[in-house]
C-alpha cells in the first residue's frame, strides 16, 4: 500500500480495551488479516485494561 509501514508497539497496545469494543486497527486496516496478536505475548483482558489504567495515568 505503498511507503507507510505502521508497528504496533505491544508495551502500549491494549488492543483498544478502556476506548472501543474492538481493536481499531483491525478496522481500520486496508489489507485482511495482517493484524495478529503475538503467541508469545498473551495478555487477558484483565491485563490490557491494567495496561490501559497505567498509559492513561501517564
């Protein structure tokens, strides 16, 4: 899709729990199915609304 390559960082991704009901980048992305979440990162939803308290604290 051209020059612009976006990265989600996952230490501030909360995949948009605390602002929407679903990821937004999965919306809003222009290719299907590019967005994953990392096996190796498994978080709860508990665990992202924590994350999600934090970053908004900050």
């Amino acid at each position: 899709m051209g020059d612009d390559i976006y990265q989600i960082d996952a230490d501030r991704c909360t995949e948009c729990v605390g602002h929407y009901d679903s990821p937004t980048c999965q919306q809003v992305c222009p290719i299907d199915h590019t967005i994953i979440t990392d096996p190796s990162r498994p978080e709860s939803r508990d665990e992202l609304w924590e994350k999600f308290v934090v970053l908004a604290a900050s």
